[in-house]
C-alpha cells in the first residue's frame, strides 16, 4: 500500500507563537514554475543569484496559499490573527515563508535529484504525518 497522505500536517514556532499547519503536496505545473530558479552548484549548494531568489520566493508566495489548507496560532502584537496571505506578502514573514517553501517541497518529495535546503531558515519544522 501506497504512503501517499493528501495533505500533511506540521508544526512550527515563529517569534515564541506556535504554529500549526496542514499543506497539500505541491503539483507538477507548480514546481514548473519555480524550478528555473533553483540552481545548484557542483556540490550541491545553492547557486540562486540574488535575482533569481527575488524571482522564486516572489513565484512561491504566489503559489504557497495554494498549497496552505490550515494554518492557525500566529498572532501579531496586538492579539490579532495572522492570516497566511499576510505572512506570504509581508517581508517581515521572509523567513517564515522561505520555511513553507521548503516543507512544501519536502512533503512533496520530489526525489533525490532535487534536494532542498536553506541553510538561512534557523527554525524546526516538526512533522506529524
């Protein structure tokens, strides 16, 4: 029997909140679009050039939501909700974002000969599949 789950949950922490998610697995026409700016080098590392990364995070917010089924517990310092297209849209939530990027990925698993990772996010991800 197949390990294929529809969606998948995790959870994170941003700024002490934390947050729980579900995604959806990335589609084909999707990772399409983002995939002339992932560029490695011949050891693997990242080889994005500041303009490609401007490109791909500017394409992955627009696509995130998408792929974002639930996402509660992030508050600003008022006590209010954030909602997820507010955290894809500000830059303040880059890094948070950048984290969603590369947990859409992950859960979509894409194989080996694309490996995703960030070395800039200094957060966990937890999953819970």
């Amino acid at each position: 029997m197949s390990k294929y789950t529809n969606k998948v949950k995790f959870e994170t922490e941003f700024e002490g909140d934390k947050i729980t998610a579900t995604l959806s697995r990335l589609k084909r026409k999707d990772f399409l679009k983002m995939l002339p700016y992932m560029k490695r080098d011949d050891d693997g590392n990242s080889a994005m050039t500041e303009e490609d990364e401007i490109k791909f995070m500017s394409i992955a917010s627009d696509i995130l939501p998408g792929y974002v089924v639930t996402f509660y517990g992030l508050v600003d310092n008022d006590g209010e909700v954030i909602e997820f297209t507010t955290v894809c849209n500000e830059v303040y939530f880059m890094s948070l974002t950048s984290l969603f990027v590369n947990k859409l990925f992950e859960i979509s698993n894409m194989g080996k000969d694309i490996e995703i990772k960030n070395s800039d996010v200094q957060q966990e991800i937890h999953t819970t599949e």
